[in-house]
C-alpha cells in the first residue's frame, strides 16, 4: 500500500502520495508566478489538481434534493465586439436551404421528458451523453440517470450530489454550466461543472468527476477539483474528450467587474483521471494573444479505440467570426492546443489560420437576448448567435478526418433565425471546409440553438429549438446521409417534441446549449437533449431527451433553390460500399 499525506490547499483537503509530494511542493512557486507573470503571452501554466479522491458507488449515495426559491438568473457575460454590431453593406445568405426535402425521414426511436426546472432557475443548459445502458443528463444545478427506455433510476438531484463529503466548493456550492460526456474508447462518463464560491471574486473551479466504469450508478467516481484561475471566471466551460486529455474551452471575465477577460483553454489529464491518481492541468489564458478571442469549441472525439485520431494529434479548437466583429472575412479560425504531458512547460495553443466562409449574418436582434418571437405573448428569447453551438464532434473515418459544427445565422436581413452548418475535412493536408449549408426552411418559423454530429456510418444529424408566430418553442431535427449530395440537409424535419404555451421571464434565456451525443451500441443512432416549453409561464420549462435513428439509404434526386450542391462524391460513395458494416437497405 503506498502511504498517503494530507495537506491542505485553497481550502480543499488533498491526498498525494509520498512518492510525488516533493515534487508537487517544489512546483508550486513556479505554477503561480506563471500564473501571474506568463498568462497572455501564450505561456502555459501547469497546475496540480487542489483536491481529488474516490467516491463509492453513486446509488449508495442519497441525493440532495433541488430546492426551489424563486426563478433565478445564473450569470452569462456577452462576448466582445458583438454587441450592436452589423455586417458592412448587409449580408446576401447564398447557402440557404429553404425548401422541404422529400427522402425519408429520421424517426425518434425513444423520447421522453428529462430534468424539468427543480431548482427554479434560468437557463437550464441542457447536456447529457448515451452509454452502454444508461443516459445521464444534467441541466443547470440538478442531474438525473435513466436507462434506454427513458426510466428514471435516480435524480432529480442537485449536482454537486456528487461531491458529496469531497468538500471545498465543489461540495458546498452548486453553481452550475453543466457538461456530461461518454468517453467511449474508456467506457466511463464524465460529468462537470463549475465551482465559484466567492463570485463575483476569485478563486474559480473546475468540479469534474468520471466514472469508474460503464455503468454511472453502481461504478463508483474519480472526482477533482482543479483551479482554473484566481482572478478570471471560467464561464460558458465546454469540455470534449481526446486520447491524451479532457480539453475544455471557457469565456473569461475578469473578477469583481466582471469585464471581459479573453478566451481560455484547459487541457485536464485523462489518463490519471481514468485511475483516480493524481491529475495536472495546462491553463492558456488567450486574451493577450488576441483579446477578441471567445466563444471557441475543443473537438469531441466521438469514434472510440477503433477510429482514434493519427497518433499526436493536437486538439482542435474552433471559433466562428463574423466580419462585423472586425475581421477581414466570414471565417472559421481553427487553433491547435499541443499538449506534452512529459514536458507540460512545452506544450503549446497555436494557430491553424482561418477557413473563409460563405458570407453570414450572426447580427440577430442586435444581439439583444429578447429576439425570438413566441406565439400568443409578446415576450421573446435568447437567439445566442454570437457563438458556436456545443459541440464539435471529431470523427477519423480512415480515408479522412471530419468535423462537424453549427451556429445561428439571420437568413433574411429582418431577424430570421436560420441555423448554419459546416463539415470540416482533413485529408492528410489540412483541414477545409468540406460542405456547408443554411437551413431555415421557408414557413417563416426560427431554428436555433442547434446540435450537430456525425454518427458512426458519416451521417450527419442536427437537431434544433423552433419558434415563430405559430409555433410554440420546440424541438425538432434533420439529417442526411454520408453519400448525400453535398451542402444538403436530405431527410425531412422531423419533430422531436411539439411545444405548447410560452416563456414570459424577463431575462428571455433560452438554452444557452444542447446536446447531440453519439449511441455506442447502435451505429447509425445519435442522442439529443434540449430545451422546450408546454405551458404559459414565466420559467417553468421542461427538457426532452430523444433516441435520434437515422436513415442511411440514399434518397430520390432533389433540388434544393438556393443551395449550393456539387453533387455526389464517388469517394465518399465508394467508402461508404466497402465498409464491412455497411449495406444498402
């Protein structure tokens, strides 16, 4: 047995062992003056975990029930630049797809109502990840498990339910922004949120807890609690899963004033995460590299041990910028975070450059929250065009790389939400974008708030909110198959829940995410969660979860009037033939 010392740090009780604690003390000079004198200049800052240990199995564990006080705003900074601005000379959309495709439909193979607003608050940031047996799914402050036919097996329960007896501020506080992932190639879950138990003021937290094995409710948890910063706040955390690491994206605002404090990036050590031992984190905070940096996502590896990026892959980080924010075009930045966990000094976060786009309009209501409209109120929603959409799901298909990413567009010059998509591509000489398109359909009714992902055989499924004057907000999706003609959504919108009534809070928060998540068990399958409404109320939303089963089989010829289609890829075509667990229906 390896003998144990106790310390403590910020506040948390810590485990090391004896064998590291030498050296973990020696770090610590050097990790804080780094953190104070090499933030900005791209210079990473290396951070043991302040606490970690090993939970028993979760059903043991009695949830600690949400409580409810009023409805209540958790906080959400606008980014830089975004506030008001509008394109030069307008925006002409090109890549609209505003006509009805008439292939054959995805259906919903499961659906069912998840976390509701127990604990009365705004947004709820629905998230949540499919495994072998079980959904986890987790809204703002509360989490619930449920197995594949949508029983509930344990929750609601407020979060931090899983800190239980860990203490510091991931036990004693339930702040929220919530992420759950499946680690496929582990076959363990992640579940995350932050910690700010002096907000406005530092020091902020990273909670984060995986699963010791497949199952979330008799495997027991690995849970830390790393340090992102003293003085900026780690909002709007999204995290994704890579072979040499968890990655995470936040928006950073700076304490007290709440100012914006630039984009960061986190890298977390998975494999000492996957044992319960002790696990560093590398911290870039990007605002003096370029202080209009934010709204960025880390790429998600959906594929599993069988399809694992090239060997060293960098993560990928991306970010959309619209010309109006001062950039020279509609583009796509992509950023590479290389992370040397044997040197963590050496790692680096560079840039990849830009992709330009087809032009685009991010410029909803003046980015306004209360834009949106709502049948039967005149109370309207968040559009949250000013970022991209969780997540960007990564997939090594052999022949090719692929990414997939979304964000809200006006498509019409007058505030029509219409959702923009892109898949990315990297045939051994870089990423491009490899088709994209606009989908609003012409019924004068909003999509936003999109989740985009590819599943196992390269089909491609984006699922949505909708609103208008005559539809109640929604949830709905499309999708296409891999050897669909390119720039298309082909298979027809299919609902996922019908909505009723209204939001009338006047905070007008709507989402702020969804989540598309791939089925381990079933190739062509995805899962979603997100956000809808059945009554007239101030907040009492509701969440659905759905089973999303596509349709591979190729659809009859269409024309689509503004989109941009270049017609059938032989190589994908021939791809998608030779696969050993593929076959046309």
């Amino acid at each position: 047995m390896v003998a144990c010392i106790r310390r403590i740090t910020n506040g948390f009780a810590k485990n090391l062992t004896v064998g590291r604690f030498a050296a973990v003390v020696l770090a610590i000079p050097s990790a804080i003056w780094a953190q104070e004198s090499g933030n900005g200049r791209g210079v990473p800052v290396v951070r043991d975990a302040v606490a970690y240990d090993s939970m028993p199995a979760l059903h043991s564990i009695r949830p600690v029930p949400p409580p409810i006080d009023g409805v209540r705003e958790l906080p959400r900074k606008a980014l830089p630049g975004r506030i008001g601005s509008a394109a030069p000379g307008g925006v002409t959309e090109t890549l609209v797809q505003d006509n009805a495709p008439v292939g054959v439909a995805g259906a919903v193979g499961v659906g069912f109502d998840g976390v509701s607003n127990v604990n009365g608050v705004l947004p709820p940031d629905p998230t949540g990840a499919i495994g072998p047996n079980h959904y986890v799914q987790a809204v703002n402050l509360s989490f619930a498990i449920y197995d594949r036919a949508g029983t509930k097996l344990y929750g609601p329960a407020n979060t931090n339910t899983i800190w239980n007896g860990f203490g510091g501020p991931c036990q004693s506080t339930n702040n929220g922004d919530p992420v759950v992932l499946y680690d496929r190639a582990a076959d363990r879950f992640l579940i995350s949120q932050f910690a700010l138990p002096n907000y406005p003021s530092g020091p902020f937290y990273e909670c984060i807890a995986v699963s010791q094995g497949p199952n979330p409710l008799t495997s027991g948890w690995y849970r830390y609690a790393f340090l992102v910063s003293n003085t900026k706040m780690n909002d709007y955390p999204k995290l994704a899963v890579w072979p040499d690491g968890y990655y995470m994206s936040m928006n950073q605002f700076n304490q007290t004033t709440l100012s914006w404090g630039g984009a960061g990036a986190v890298v977390f050590e998975r494999s000492a995460m996957l044992t319960g031992g002790l696990a560093r984190s590398i911290y870039f905070d990007l605002y003096s590299v370029n202080a209009n940096l934010g709204g960025m996502l880390p790429s998600d590896w959906d594929g599993g041990t069988a399809n694992p990026p090239p060997s060293n892959t960098p993560n990928i980080f991306a970010e959309i910028d619209d010309n109006a924010w001062g950039y020279s075009d509609d583009q796509i930045w992509l950023w590479q975070f290389q992370t040397n966990w044997g040197t963590p000094a050496s790692s680096t976060f560079t840039s990849l450059g830009t992709l330009p786009t087809a032009a685009f309009d991010t410029n909803m209501c003046g980015y306004a929250r209360a834009c949106i409209p709502q049948p039967g109120t005149s109370a309207k929603l968040d559009a949250l065009s000013d970022r991209l959409m969780f997540r960007m799901p990564y997939r090594n298909f052999g022949t090719h790389q692929s990414m997939v990413l979304n964000h809200t567009v006006d498509t019409n010059g007058a505030d029509l939400a219409g959702i923009r998509w892109y898949e990315l591509r990297n045939t051994g000489s870089g990423w491009s974008i490899d088709q994209s398109a606009t989908y609003a359909p012409a019924d004068g009714q909003h999509r936003w708030l999109g989740s985009i992902a590819l599943n196992d055989i390269g089909d491609i499924a984006l699922a949505y909110s909708v609103s208008g004057s005559a539809v109640s907000p929604s949830l709905r999706f499309t999708s296409r198959a891999a050897a669909d003609p390119l720039g298309t959504m082909s298979q027809p919108e299919t609902s996922i829940v019908a909505g009723s009534g209204y939001q009338t809070h006047s905070a007008a928060r709507w989402g702020d995410y969804a989540h598309m998540s791939q089925d381990p068990s079933e190739p062509a399958t995805l899962w979603f969660t997100g956000e809808y409404t059945n009554s007239a109320s101030s907040a009492s939303w509701k969440t659905r979860i759905a089973k999303l089963v596509l349709t591979t089989a190729p659809p009859p010829p269409t024309v689509y009037s503004h989109a941009v289609v270049s017609g059938y890829k032989s190589s994908r075509l021939n791809w998608l033939e030779n696969r050993s667990d593929f076959s046309w229906e």
